[in-house]
C-alpha cells in the first residue's frame, strides 16, 4: 500500500471526482493560462492514476505508462508556457527516468536551465525573487539534477559544492533533518564513483514520513509516493546502479527503475487518455470504502 490509509477514501474519491466525472479536455491552443491549467492538470492526474496503481496492484508497467503520460505533460507545459518549477522538475525527471530515456532527460533539463526558474539570478515566478531564493528547498536540487541530465560536469561538481555547503533549510518543521537526508542521497546518486544509494534513499523516506506528513490536502504525495528522492536514484541508475529487486521502503518501488526502455511519449492534444478499465473499477470500490 502506497496511500495513506486515513487519506485513502478521499483520494480515490478525488480520481472519481476530477479523472473519471470531470475529464480534462484541452482547450484551444492560444489561451496560454488555460494551456498552463490543462497541462499542469493532466500532469498531476495522471500521477495520481500511477500512485493509485501501484497502491492497489496493479501492473509496474501500467503505473510506468500513466508516469510516463505525466512526464509528457509536464515536458509540454515547460515547452509551451516556460513557467517550470523546481519541485515539479525533480518529479518530471523521475518520470522520464522510469523510461530511461536519457535524451528525452537531457532536452528537458537544458530547457529548464533556460527557464527564468532555471537561471540563476532571473527572476523565479514561483519565489517572485532572483534565483536561488533564500532558504529555497528546492532549487538547489534541481539545478544540480538538471545539470547532471544536460552533462555539464564541471558546473554540476560546482553544484554539488554548493548544495553540500549550504546551511540546514529553516522553511518548515523538520525542514533541517529532510534537508541533510536529501542532501547525502544527492551528492551520493549524482558523484559518487560506483553509487549505491538504497540505504540513503531508506533514510530519506522515514524524514518524508514526517516532514511531509501535512502535504497531503495539497496534493503533494512525497510521503506517499517519494518522487524527489526517486529522481536521484534514477540518475544513479543511469550511472551504473544495479537497481535491487527490493524496495528500501513502500513509498520507493525501485522495480519502477528496472523495465525495459521506452521513448518518451509525445503529449497528445486532446483529452487525457482512456483509464483501463479494471483499474477504473478498483478505484470506484475503494472510493466507495470498499476493497
């Protein structure tokens, strides 16, 4: 199980209510906030039906496909409105790490450095300052992962440099201990000559348990589902980790890291895909309270 159990009827209620009454449809090509809503909501929603797979279990493959649908959309939205955020950007490159597709990372990654969020000094929309805000969890991450995925080594043993340097965040409650967690995996998945991350990535999912515990209502499942930790071991797999056939925690199914390698899909224009049917009749019983 990968959603929490006081949380599970509401969010399968939310798929219900937002995916299968509501379906998104995009809308014309030239209204640019309502291209940025569509995208961004066909980019959560499709980790929801991934995240809702896995926890009722289902096929890898399918949880990979719908990841794989999300990252498309997120790689649109960036392309479209340039308006990318770090947090997303770790978790839009864990998506396109479960398709192991190393160009498709390495396009995306250069166009958000490109991206007043990804430059340093331009002005973030998100922070509404220069780049790297103070005491910006995030930033410093996705700079270095981005840096990783575009292969500019030597900015990114910079990076690296810096985010090792840096003092402990000072955001939120437990901020400090996620904050040195996420710091080791990092500098481990990225520098590391021969990485092997799964004790870090146990490490950093009990700091997750906690520090993001009260993120749930804002849709943000890194207790649940650990993206941001997850896009670091992707990158270590592409250096070379022998990715294990177990998981270091439920919130990690590394398993996602070990399928075959696909392209990353184009995002299609239209309405979000068809839901397989044998999962839409899962997520109706367990919306309904039932198994």
């Amino acid at each position: 199980m990968i959603v929490r159990a006081t949380r599970r009827r509401d969010f399968y209620q939310g798929i219900v209510r937002i995916f299968l009454e509501h379906p998104l449809t995009a809308p014309p090509e030239q209204l640019e906030g309502a291209v940025y809503s569509y995208l961004r909501g066909a980019w959560r929603q499709y980790q929801m039906l991934a995240i809702a797979v896995l926890d009722l279990g289902f096929e890898v493959e399918l949880a990979r496909r719908y990841l794989a649908e999300s990252a498309s959309a997120g790689v649109e939205l960036q392309k479209r409105t340039g308006k990318s955020s770090s947090p997303e950007v770790l978790q839009t490159l864990f998506r396109i790490g479960v398709c192991r597709d190393p160009r498709a990372a390495r396009a995306f990654s250069a166009g958000y450095l490109e991206t007043p969020e990804g430059r340093r000094g331009a002005v973030s929309v998100r922070m509404m300052a220069p780049t790297p805000a103070p005491d910006d969890h995030w930033w410093h991450l996705a700079n270095a992962l981005a840096l990783f995925h575009r292969g500019s080594a030597d900015e990114l043993t910079l990076a690296l440099d810096e985010l090792a340097s840096l003092p402990p965040r000072k955001q939120f409650a437990r901020s400090a201990e996620w904050w040195s967690a996420i710091v080791r995996l990092a500098v481990l998945c990225l520098a590391a000559p021969t990485p092997d991350p799964f004790v870090q990535l146990g490490l950093v999912a009990e700091v997750n348990q906690r520090m993001f515990a009260r993120d749930d209502r804002d849709l943000f499942y890194e207790a649940w589902f650990a993206e941001l930790a997850m896009s670091f071991a992707s990158a270590a797999a592409q250096r070379g980790w022998l990715v294990p056939g177990e998981d270091p925690h439920p919130s990690m199914p590394l398993r996602l890291l070990t399928l075959a390698p696909i392209d990353l899909p184009p995002h299609r224009w239209s309405a979000l895909s068809p839901v397989d049917p044998a999962l839409v009749s899962a997520i109706q019983r367990s919306a309904a309270g039932r198994r």
